[in-house]
C-alpha cells in the first residue's frame, strides 16, 4: 500500500495555559492565620459589654435591652423603617425643626428588609444588623491590619478596636458598626487593588452615614495616587472604582435636596436645624469655654480627652507612613469631628469607625507584647474594664446624647 493513501492525523492545536476563572472577592478570600482567635476576642469583649449594660439597666429599674435598641438617635431609624421618610419632626425647645431626612437611608432599610423576610420587631432586627456588621468590621480590622503588618499587630489592632470607651455603640442599634464594616473593607479592596470592590463598598458606606464621604475621598485619592505612580497605565476598574465611590453620598443629598425643594442645598439646611455644620472648629473652642468656665457632667471632659487624644493618635498615624488611604480616611473624619459643630458628648462616636488612629498603639502593644507579656496583658484588661463601665455609663446613665 502506498504511503500516500494512509490519513495522516491533523496537527494538535496548541495547548493554552489553563486560567482560573475570575472568583468573587469573598469566594477568593483566604482566613489569615490567627483570625478566629482575635474575632473571638472581639466576641468575648462585646458580649461582656452588652451583659453589663443590661446589668445596668437591672440595676436602675430600666427595660432590660431597651437602651440597646432604643437610645437616642436608634428611635429615628427605627420610625424610618416603619413609616419610611417624611413622617417624624422634632421641634427643638429653640423652636428648631428637626426632621428625619438628616437620617441617612442603608440602615433603615436593611431594618425594613430583615423584618420583612423574618419574624423580628424593628428593634431586634437593628440589633441584629448591628452585631453582625460589628463583626464583619473586626474580622476586616484584622484582615486589613494582618495584610499591612502582620498577626500579632492585627490582634492588638482589634482588641484594642473593641475596648474603645465608646465601643458599646458597636452592639446598639446604631449605624457605627454598618459604616465601619463597609469602609474598612472598602480600604482593604484599596491596598489590594480591587478597585471595582472598593468603590462599590465606598458607594453603599456613603449610604449609610452623613460622614460617609470619607471613604470616597479615601478611595479618590488613593486612585489618584495610583495614577500618578503608573503614569496613566491603569485599568479600566480603577476609574470605575473611584467613580463609584461618591456615588451614595451624593444621591441621598440630592434625593433630600430635591424633596425640600433645593436641591443643592437642601440637605445642608436639614444638617443646620440638627446643629451639624462645619464651623471650621468655632463651636468647639465655645464648648471648651463653657467647661472650663462652668464645668460639666464626666461625659463632657471625656469626650474632649478621647477628641484630644485622636489629634495625637493622627500625627503619629501620619508619622508611622501608613497607606495613603487610611491617612485620609482618618483626617477626614477627625476634621470633621474637630471642626464641627453639634453635641461634644457625640463626637466620641463619630471617631468609632476611625480604625486607623489605633495603629500606632496597636504596633507598641504588639512590641510589648514580644517582651513583657504581663504588662500587655495588664493593659489590655484594664481598658476593657473601663470600656465596660464607661459603655453600660453613657447607654443607661448619662443622660447626654450618644
């Protein structure tokens, strides 16, 4: 038979790498070592927490849980989520308006979404939201301090995050927990290049609290600087990303705007009858008249030291070279809190999500840590016994706004 009758096999095409198919952040998302141990940590603080304010409330003849669920401003949400925006208005002893379009609208409705699908009151279902997101945001505190410094820098990092004087707010139906949980993963999607993640983030943590811009501004401003260090060659998911970011902030101010028949300034005027401006710090040098002339209640000269403290913590937070995007989450927040106006006894909470400032002393616990195990220990307890009692102090006793 001739060679030439006999079929010869076709070539084989060239083989291709084989390439994983893109995954979801969370999908793609590994445990760092040592994780468990700090949320656990986390847990065990909080839950104490919430133990003692009940104790508390025992104690002064008070609802069991109803300072959990119904302090202050949880009252405003939880009427948003039932009867939505438009119908509730306080009138201030000044003759103010307060109305509830101040109240930014994630919360609420993620309130009204739970109890919607599940059994639970409009309070249970905050305090639900609640504690979840305060544990997503340390397990993210951790994720983030983990990827920039290491375990045992994470864990100080987190524990100290949950002995916070004011850390009592992570576990009330506030929205402290939702705002830090969506910024501090928004910054890490930023320090790992995940641009479409981080303004996505951005965007919904815009939608959760007036102060929400300043993820924005953090993920803008690490965009830019990225830019800048690229000479322009950037992918397309990084200008996404950083479009995205205002995007929640912006459209609830114009949704008010537009709703009060101004639209560029009518949200600022609702802010105004709440007292929450920008006065470039003049109401802030009163109050600190005012107390040195007059004194005041405990809360008041603690909310001035853990404000004083937070300046100090920020220069050194700048000083220690930490990614531009903290740095700039961080000052935004502080600024604000300096140069606002509004109750001082508030502005504590207003730093609660500011993670940041606690990475210089996190790095000095750890490094103590290393040496003098004890004296870390010792430490660590005594700022959780006073955050306990400091918390159980301001939700049941104090009668100055949270």
């Amino acid at each position: 038979m001739s060679t030439s009758s006999v079929p010869r096999p076709e070539p084989a095409a060239p083989s291709r790498p084989f390439r994983r198919p893109a995954l979801p952040l969370v999908a793609r998302h590994r445990i760092p070592e040592g994780a468990l141990q700090a949320l656990a940590l986390f847990a065990a603080v909080r839950t104490a927490g919430i133990l003692v304010v009940i104790v508390a409330n025992h104690l002064t003849g008070h609802p069991l849980v109803r300072s959990l669920a119904h302090s202050w401003d949880s009252r405003w949400y939880l009427h948003i989520a039932t009867h939505g925006y438009g119908h509730l208005i306080w009138i201030t002893p000044s003759g103010g308006v307060q109305a509830d379009w101040a109240f930014f609208p994630l919360y609420p409705g993620l309130i009204r979404a739970l109890t919607t699908v599940l059994p639970l009151s409009p309070g249970q279902a905050g305090l639900l939201i609640a504690w979840a997101a305060a544990g997503a945001a340390a397990y993210g505190v951790y994720v983030l301090g983990h990827h920039l410094y290491g375990r045992a820098v994470a864990t100080a990092l987190v524990g100290l995050w949950a002995v916070l004087p004011h850390s009592v707010e992570l576990t009330i139906a506030y929205t402290e927990s939702l705002f830090a949980a969506l910024a501090v993963w928004s910054l890490y999607c930023v320090l790992k290049g995940r641009w479409l993640w981080a303004g996505s983030l951005a965007a919904l943590a815009g939608l959760s609290r007036p102060t929400g811009f300043a993820v924005a501004a953090a993920v803008g401003l690490a965009a830019a600087q990225e830019v800048l260090r690229q000479r322009g060659r950037v992918p397309a998911t990084l200008w996404a990303g950083a479009l995205l970011a205002p995007l929640g902030w912006l459209a609830y101010v114009l949704w008010v705007g537009l709703r009060t028949g101004d639209l560029l300034g009518g949200y600022f005027k609702i802010q105004s009858a709440w007292d929450s401006r920008f006065d470039f710090g003049a109401g802030a040098v009163r109050f600190i008249r005012a107390l040195l002339l007059h004194g005041g209640g405990f809360v008041y000269p603690a909310a001035l030291m853990i404000v004083a403290i937070s300046v100090v913590l920020f220069g050194l937070l700048c000083l220690d070279r930490a990614p531009l995007a903290l740095i700039v989450f961080a000052g935004v927040l502080v600024l604000l809190v300096v140069g606002g106006s509004g109750s001082f006894s508030s502005k504590p909470r207003f730093l609660l999500p500011v993670f940041p400032l606690l990475i210089p002393p996190a790095r000095a616990l750890a490094r103590t840590w290393r040496v003098r195990p004890a004296q870390a220990l010792f430490v660590g307890g005594a700022l959780a016994v006073v955050s306990l009692l400091y918390g159980a102090y301001v939700t049941v006793v104090a009668h100055s706004p949270l």
